[in-house]
C-alpha cells in the first residue's frame, strides 16, 4: 500500500509524504526496502528526521477481558536534520533491518488469520511529530520455522489461529516486548487426545527456540502440557519433525510431558508462559496441507490481504495516545 498525506502538523499547504515498500515480504532476519518519498508544500519547511517503525497488532490483558493494541517493535531513522524547500521533490531511500524474532504473517503468499504487520513513518517537522500512515509488509517463516510446521501439518494438525501476547517467556532470551503463538487443531489419531497445540518461535542468527503448550484430553494427566527445545537452523532442516512431534505427544497420553533428543535440542517440561497466561482463541477454518517438500503448498483457514489491512488500520487509528 501507498499513503499520501498532508502533514497534520502544520495543516494547509503543508508538505506530503508517500512511503513505497519495494519489498513487501521478508523473513525474521531479513530487511525491507522502499524509499519515502516527500513533495514540498507552499513554503520551506525544517525536518528534523524521518525514522520507520515496526508496528504488530497485540492482545493486551485488562481486568477481566483482553483487547488488541498496536505494538512498535523496531525503530530505525533512515535521515538526520535537512530543508524541504516549497514545491521540492525528495526521495529519501532506506534498507531497514527486520528482527530475528518478527511474528510470522503469511505462509505461501497468504496472511495468517489474526496476525497484522506494517511499517509506520514518522517524521518531525516544525517541533511537532507525524507517525503518518501504515504500509502493511509480510513476514514469511523460516526455513527452519517451516519444517517444523509442516511437522505438524503432516501429523493432521490444521491452522486455527496466531496472535501476538504482550510479554516475556520465562527462560527465554526474548528481545521483542511480545511473542507470537501459532494455534492448530487436531484431526485423525490425535482429536480425542489433544484439544488444542500452541506453537511459538524465538529465533536469532544461529538457532531457534520452541515453545509447545498441548491442551491435553486424554490419559493419566490432564491439562496443559509444555514442551521447550533449541535447535540449530541447519539441524532443523534435516530433522524429521512428524517423528519427534509424534513422539512427545505420544508421550503426553502417559507421563504428561516427553523429553526425546533430536540433534541440537531436546523436548521438555517448560515452567510456563511468563508474565501472561493461556489466552483462548477464536475458531477459525484449517489450513490445509502443506507440501513436506521444501515450498509451502495450498494454504487454507487465512484472510485476505485487505480484510487484514482494513482491521490492523482500525487498531492503528485508535492508537493516537502512544504504543504499548
């Protein structure tokens, strides 16, 4: 998406601004790139800086309910201090980078249910700050974050839902102020054993971790069951995760939790989601199945682009007191 608007800050014959994304899908890790783009008004104006910002839609707790803010988790300034003379064109290019640990948005080309991603513009001009509009832009897996959803994919599980939780993982090094769950439902063998599986993913340059709560139904124990390992991107590639996926939840209809070794990492008993508990979901359609054979397939149980859009701009727009 492009936007155009007049600066608010100094009203009529004010400068614009369009921000264009050359790329609109990336990967944790990755960057994105575009320019903005700036056209002068009816005078010279003095513009402090432009600076980006990424922007999530989050489920925040509040008494006794839950509601959806607008979260900045990244922040670059891509041009010092300059004049934007009357009627002046200026383009103003950037290459800004992406964090290891950006939520998951679409799989396939296609936006996840739930999940909203954008990069917001701010510049200050005349000592006063416009955050401007949103550009929605994609995050895609990772390759080793794909192997391990079509892992459960290839169990029978499908796509319910993703939301991102204000808070922090206990025993986790996480350095975004929130973390994504990725919700699927089971189907065939695993129906009556387990209710729900909540995947998360912390990633940095070397290796992932991964977080599994399991609504268990069936055997000695009931309830929630975690499991927490840490593998290498490369070892992730080259592990048969419908084996190891299967073998801990195997495991949960007996002990309620499983500890197996795959090369780089191990399944385990996890002591919780931190700072916030187990949230419920809304249902949605399954996802459908996913080629094991390196590119996602048919994808199912998502939204369109602009459907997506249209709520994460609501939520954008009600947004004018700040982040959280």
């Amino acid at each position: 998406m492009v936007f155009k608007r007049m600066l608010g800050a100094l009203g009529v014959g004010a400068p614009t601004v369009d921000t264009v994304l050359s790329t609109s899908r990336t990967r944790p890790g990755g960057t994105l790139a575009g320019e903005v783009r700036l056209k002068g008004g009816d005078f010279d104006a003095e513009i402090e800086h432009i600076t980006l910002g990424l922007v999530a839609r989050v489920e925040i707790e509040y008494g006794d309910g839950e509601g959806g803010g607008v979260s900045e988790f990244a922040r670059t300034e891509v041009s010092g201090p300059f004049t934007l003379r009357k009627s002046e064109d200026r383009s103003v290019a950037f290459e800004i980078p992406v964090p290891w640990e950006s939520p998951i948005s679409q799989i396939d080309g296609q936006p996840l249910t739930g999940m909203a991603v954008g990069v917001r513009t701010e510049l200050a001009i005349a000592k006063a700050v416009d955050k401007g509009d949103l550009d929605m832009f994609a995050v895609e897996p990772l390759p080793s974050q794909l192997r391990i959803l079509e892992g459960l994919l290839g169990l029978g599980f499908r796509f319910k839902s993703a939301d991102l939780e204000l808070g922090h993982l206990r025993g986790i090094r996480q350095e975004l102020p929130f973390y994504q769950e990725i919700e699927f439902y089971p189907t065939g063998q695993y129906a009556g054993a387990v209710g729900e599986i909540e995947v998360t993913f912390v990633a940095d340059p070397a290796r992932l971790e991964v977080v599994l709560e399991a609504d268990k139904r069936a055997g000695r124990y009931s309830g929630d069951a975690l499991g927490r390992f840490t593998v290498s991107h490369d070892d992730a590639l080259h592990t048969d995760w419908a084996a190891e996926l299967g073998g801990w939840l195997a495991g949960l209809s007996q002990y309620g939790h499983h500890s197996g070794g795959h090369s780089g990492g191990h399944f385990g008993h996890h002591d919780g989601h931190g700072q916030h508990g187990h949230h419920g979901h809304h249902d949605g359609p399954g996802m459908g199945t996913i080629a094991a054979a390196g590119a996602a397939g048919v994808v199912g149980g998502l939204v369109a682009g602009e459907i997506v859009e249209e709520v994460f701009e609501e939520v954008f727009e009600g947004d004018e007191g700040g982040d959280w």
